[in-house]
C-alpha cells in the first residue's frame, strides 16, 4: 500500500462520513418515523452506488476513493447493527424485524441492481 492509496481512500472517507452525517441528519428532522429511516435510506443508497461502482469497473484509484473510501464511511454497518438491537431492546420487534428485512433484502437486491445499472458505462 502506498501513500497514494492511502490518501485516496482518507480523502473518500472524509467526504463520505460527512455526507453521511449530513444526510441522517436532514433525513431525521423532515421523516420521523419508527424504524431508523436515516440509516436505512442511507445503507440502501449505499448498496446501489457501490455496485453501480464496481459494475461499471472502475480503476483501482478510482476504486480506492469512492468504493473503499467515500462509501465504506458513507454507510454504517455499525450503525444498522446497533439500532437493531436498540429496536429489539425496546420491544418493538414488529420494527425491527421490518427494519433488518428491508435493509437486507433490498440492500442485495439495490446491489445487484446498481452492478447491472453501472456495467453499462
């Protein structure tokens, strides 16, 4: 690994993880709701976009800052899991069954969808 790789996905992850917390934070204020919309919505566009990214081939460079960088801070693995378990806690499991059955299920299928979509550039 050299500095150059480095600095590109330091630079992506910069840029993702403050879009990230600009957008949960826009999201939250305009859609109240039950389930953890902000990091749903988030997860899921994140799952589109980095199969669009790895779909359309991108070079490692390119790879390195918008598929390892700015997407792997952009969405939040960490983040879904500890709201899950929150909601669970909680005793809503209505909402968390809701809430870890769309992130799944539609994050494969975005996926799979975004690496068609982006094997077309």
């Amino acid at each position: 690994m050299t500095f150059l790789h480095m600095l590109l996905v330091g630079v992506g992850g910069f840029f993702g993880a403050i879009s990230r917390f600009s957008l949960s934070r826009l999201i939250n204020r305009w859609y109240p709701s039950k389930i953890p919309v902000a990091t749903l919505t988030i997860n899921l566009t994140g799952s589109f976009l980095l199969g669009m990214i790895i779909g359309a081939g991108m070079n490692k460079f390119g790879f390195l800052l918008l598929g390892t960088g700015f997407m792997g801070a952009f969405t939040t693995f960490s983040t879904f899991k500890l709201e899950g378990v929150q909601l669970y806690a909680d005793g809503k499991r209505r909402e968390f069954y809701l809430y870890n059955g769309l992130s799944y299920g539609f994050g494969i299928l975005l996926a799979f969808l975004g690496m068609m979509l982006g094997g077309t550039f």
